[in-house]
C-alpha cells in the first residue's frame, strides 16, 4: 500500500482527533509524542528528497533520490522487490512462478597408459533437476539422469531418477523429506555435481564401498541449529542381498551397488535406518559421520518371487563414515574413511562355492585429499589437487570350511594428481593423472589419463 | 538446451500454486531493529538505477531495498540493504547492515529457499564479514571461508556483500551525515 507522508501525517492526526476520550491523560501525551516523532520523520525524508531533486540525482552516478521516509511503525513506503543479483551466476531457469529448471553434466575422455586401445569418451551423465513449490511451507525436488549418452535395450546407458522427494519444512530450523531421497553419508553423495569435486571422475572411495549416487525409498527428518549442528535421520528401504550375483564383477567392483534397489521395485520387507551429524560451527571446517544399518535379505526365502532356500534373511548392512573438511583461504583439506560389514554371509557363501566373487565380510576405505586455488582471474580459478585413496571392497569373508574359503581382495591404492581449471564457478575442465598399485582391466583399474567437461545451471 | 517442451507444465502448475516456497528467518523490520535498535527511524533510498548497477557489476534489474538508519537527532547511523542472490537454483534474500563508515556491522538472512546449503545462516559464518569495508571488498572471496556442501551459497552471498559495499562507497558514503 502505498502512503504518501503527507497523507500520512494528516491520517495521524485525523486518528488522533478521532480517538474516544481518554482518561489517562498521560498515555494520550505519549501517543502525541510518539506522533510527533513521526511527522518529524517524514519532514525529514521530505526535505531530504526536496534536496536530492535540486542537487541532482546522487552523488557519485547521478541516480538515487531518496523515497518518502518510513518511520518506525509505519509501513515501508513501496519500493521494487530485491531481483535476483548475483552478477555472473547462473540461476536455475524459472518456469513460471513457483517452478525451476537445474542442471549438471559431465564428459569424460579416459586414456590407460598401459592399454592405450582401452582408451574412451563418454558422456557419463546429463541431468535435469526440478522443483516446484505447493505453498511456502511444501515443495517436490527430483533430478531426471541420462547416463552414458543413449539409453535403449541395445545400448549401455540407462535413465534414472535420481531423486524425488516431497519436502515439508515444519519450522525455520527443520522439516522432514519423504520420497526417493540421497543417502546423506560422506562428502560427495549429496552434492555430486561435478564443480564440486576434485577430478574428473568421482573418487573410489565414495563409489565402491558408499556408492554414490547412492538414494533409497525414505522418509528422512533434518534439521540445524544455530550452533552449527546439523542433522538427518531416517528410515526407508536399503539393499537387497536376494539380488547379488556371485558370477558377476559388480560385487567386486561395489559390494552395495550391486545389490542397491533405487526404488525400483524394491523389495521392503526390512527397513534400513540412517543418520548423520555434521558440526560446521567454526568457518571452513566441516567434522562428521553418519551410519546406516538394516537387514538386508528381504525375506528372499519367503518372498513369493524368492528364493525358498536362500539362506541370508538375517543378514544385516552395517556402514558407517566419518569425514572432515577444512576450507581455509585458497586450500581445501578434505579427509574420509568409511567401512562397512554384512553378517551372517557364511551359509550364503557356502552355496556360491566355485563362484568368481562371494559376498564380503567387511569392505572399507579411505582417502585424503588436497587442493590449492592457486590461479584466480576474473571469474576463472585454476585449481590443482592430490588424492590419495585405499580401499577394499572384500576385506574379509566369513569363515569357511578350511580349504573352501576365499581369500580377501588386494587393498587398492590409487594416488589422483590433477587440476580443475574453473572457466567460471559453474563450468569445469578437468585432467588428472591416476596411479594404481593393482591393475584390474576388468573393473578399469591401471594407470591413466583423464579429461574432463563439467557444468551445472 | 531445448526446455520449451516444459514450460507449459511449468505454466500449469504455476497457475494452479502461485506460491515460493521460503524459509523466512527474519523480516525486513526485525532486521532493521536487530541492526540498529537505536535508530528512530528507517529511510527507504531509491534503488540503483541501471548505470549504478552497471557500474557495480550488477544485472540490469538489481534492485536491493536500502534503508538508512536515522537517529533520534536525524543523523545516519548506518545502512541496510536488503538484497537477493542466487543459492544453488534459488534466491537468497539477505540484509547487510553497514555503519556509518560503511563498515560491515552484519548479515542476516532473511529468507531461504533452497533444498541444501543453508548453513550459510550460521552466526559464525556470518560474523565473517563483521568490520568488513569497501577496502576489502576485492579480498572476500579469499578471506571469508568456505561452507562444504553450501559453496554455491557461500560464494554468491560473499559476491553480493562485496557489491553491497561497493554501492556504499559509491552512492551512499555520500550521503551519511
């Protein structure tokens, strides 16, 4: 509403002139003086804008005059709504009120040393994200994932969604989340997009043993406080162990991606739990951990699409990580070790006897990392990194008749030497150098070269 | 990239929920007094106009709200300006209370909007900017450390801080007495 002063001074003593007698007298000379102080005010913005109109338009840019003063208790005088500001950011494209449209890529040239004819490009992933928001208190999220460029049954790539959740905030400080949500362990499962990491492909850590992108069917609480405390806890569906295939590499490769469901029709007789807890309390640093846990056979030899001998109902996951991040000036330390345990495996296992690739016992890894924004121009960063990761993702195996026991995978360690050269903060190009102390050309394991495109909107 | 296919599902649903969903920590008004609780009264400044917000290397379109403080004897305590920039996907609403110097006397977010990030509300992390000046607009985005997982957030509200004291120096030093 718009309030000329004048009009209001007028209206303030016409309100004052109209009021029932009082019998406090010293109340009503209260009100006069705190009237008096707004008309004093609005005097003052007046006399100010008669100024600015004889001086000109602003000092420096010939521009501002100053709008009719709003004093205490007055309502702000109409001005235009705040526009989106950020210079060279690049907002989400709004579709209409209420709507918007995001976005990331990422494509990657790959080259092994020691297999130069293994060399390949690829689109890894396009995708679009969406929210739309029901009222101030409710909104829908959901990205949409093309992998690998073509997705047929001919072809390798796949379409996902990749989450979906409703999103209701209950209070300015936490909310709940229901849908297809990312489990928010580690540093790169919720915020994978490829500006925010160091290299051009994600690190093996956060890929074998918590494997991102890494979402389940969940109903999640989350919350902060103002002491820098954050937290998720939930519960919802996790793996199914009905699912492993003890002739397959995937196992070897990811032992929970394997057998992780993505709300596919997946099998929820057994709830998983999960929670973290991130302290950011002091600027830069960023100490957490987070755990999930829950059974894991799915009542597979119950199910009536099961298998009535499966032997693994029982079997639990348990994972969990701790992480911390240390952001100071132009370096950025970051630090994770995650691991993770399948019980009673052994029945399981007996039965995969001869199998290439049983199911493991314990799985773990960790890494360290380091990043120097050593270059800054305009908008434009370069940024080299070192990584230095290990990881298992069969560490061990439940015990076996002597003589029919697996032994335990090789610790993989991979050193990650590179750059990302930010042609602003939303476009990345990438090229490292990976050193492996195993080679495994089946699961692309050995030394290589690596390019990199990434972006987000 | 070829969207023109959503947008009218996206008109759609606009129409049927013509809402913005938005965390609102503070109003402009609790800013105001949480800021200077001394002043008298809040004097609304006409917007930058386009040459301003060029010079500030700003959209065309920017737009912040500013408001001088005013004592009780009419002398300018200081400033805020209320302000919007971009999260991940989503708007920023926040307030920069400046002194009569121009110096940083805080920031306040006012509203947020996206799904992740918003730890940049932290106290800690905003008294970062505390007794920041124009003079050391060009170092912020060094100076004020990072938030993992809110980098987005924390870049382009470092961003339209530096440009809030910018436009200090450039239209309002002027005018404080």
């Amino acid at each position: 509403m718009k309030h000329h002063p004048i009009t209001l001074a007028v209206l303030a003593f016409v309100a004052l002139g109209g009021a029932p007698a009082r019998a406090d007298e010293a109340a009503l000379k209260a009100e006069v003086e705190a009237l008096r102080a707004e008309v004093a005010a609005l005097k003052d913005a007046v006399q100010q804008m008669r100024a600015e109109r004889v001086a000109g338009s602003g000092p420096a840019t010939g521009a501002a005059a100053t709008a009719p003063a709003t004093p205490r208790g007055v309502p702000d005088a109409p001005q235009p709504a705040a526009a989106p500001a950020s210079a060279a950011a690049s907002p989400g494209l709004a579709l209409g009120e209420g709507t918007t449209l995001w976005g990331y890529g990422q494509l990657d040239y790959n080259h092994p040393t020691a297999h130069a004819a293994d060399a390949r490009a690829d689109l890894t992933r396009a995708v679009l994200g969406f929210s739309h928001v029901f009222d101030d208190t409710t909104r829908v999220v959901g990205e949409i994932e093309w992998e690998h460029a073509i997705a047929s049954a001919e072809d390798a790539g796949e379409t996902e969604v990749e989450q979906l959740y409703v999103e209701h905030a209950l209070a300015p400080n936490y909310g709940v989340r229901a849908g297809l949500v990312l489990i928010p362990l580690g540093l790169l499962n919720e915020h994978h997009e490829p500006t925010q990491f160091y290299g051009v492909q994600r690190n093996f850590v956060e890929t074998a043993i918590i494997p991102s992108t890494w979402r389940e069917g969940a109903i999640a609480g989350y919350g902060s406080t103002d002491a820098g405390l954050s937290w998720n806890v939930g519960i919802g569906t996790g793996p199914n162990l009905g699912k492993w295939d003890p002739a397959s590499d995937e196992g070897r490769a990811s032992p929970l991606g394997s057998i992780h469901q993505e709300l596919q029709l997946a099998n929820a007789h057994d709830p998983a739990l999960f929670g973290t807890l991130n302290w950011q309390g002091v600027p830069g640093l960023t100490l957490g951990g987070g755990l999930f846990t829950g059974k894991i056979g799915q009542a597979t030899s119950r199910r009536s699409d099961g298998d009535a001998n499966f032997p693994a109902d029982d079997a639990r996951l348990t994972l969990g990580e701790v992480h911390a991040r240390w952001q100071t000036g132009p370096f950025d330390f970051a630090a994770l070790y995650t691991r993770g345990a399948i019980s009673d495996t052994q029945a399981l296992n007996l039965g995969f006897l001869g199998q290439p690739t049983p199911v493991p016992k314990s799985f773990w890894g960790s890494y360290v990392q380091g990043a120097w924004r050593a270059l800054e121009w305009n908008r434009s960063a370069l940024v080299p990194f070192a990584r230095y990761e290990a990881f298992n993702t069969a560490a061990s195996y439940a015990a076996q008749p002597q003589g029919l026991g697996s032994a335990a995978l090789p610790t993989e360690r991979v050193w990650t030497v590179g750059a990302n050269y930010y042609l602003n903060p939303n476009v990345v190009f990438k090229i490292d150098y990976q050193d492996f102390n195993h080679d495994d050309t089946v699961l692309g394991y050995g030394n290589r070269f690596d390019l990199g495109i990434g972006y987000q909107f | 990239m070829r969207v023109r296919w959503l947008i009218p599902a996206g008109a759609c649903m606009a129409a049927v929920a013509p809402a913005a969903y938005a965390t609102q920590y503070l109003s402009v008004e609790q800013a105001q007094r949480a800021a200077f609780p001394q002043a008298g009264a809040f004097v609304p400044v006409a917007a930058p106009d386009a040459a301003t917000a060029s010079a500030l290397d700003a959209p065309p379109g920017w737009a912040p709200r500013i408001f001088a403080a005013r004592g009780e004897d009419a002398a300018t305590l200081g400033w805020l300006i209320v302000d919007q920039v971009l999260g991940k996907s989503e708007m920023i609403t926040y307030a920069t209370a400046l002194d009569a110097r121009g110096a940083v006397l805080s920031v306040e977010v006012l509203e947020y909007r996206e799904a992740h990030g918003g730890e940049i509300r932290m106290a800690a992390w905003r008294k970062q900017f505390a007794g920041k000046t124009q003079s050391d607009a060009a170092a912020l985005g060094r100076d004020i450390k990072n938030i993992s997982g809110a980098t987005l957030s924390c870049r382009h509200l470092t961003e339209g801080v530096q440009r809030v004291l910018r436009l200090h120096d450039f239209l309002l030093a002027a005018r404080t007495g």
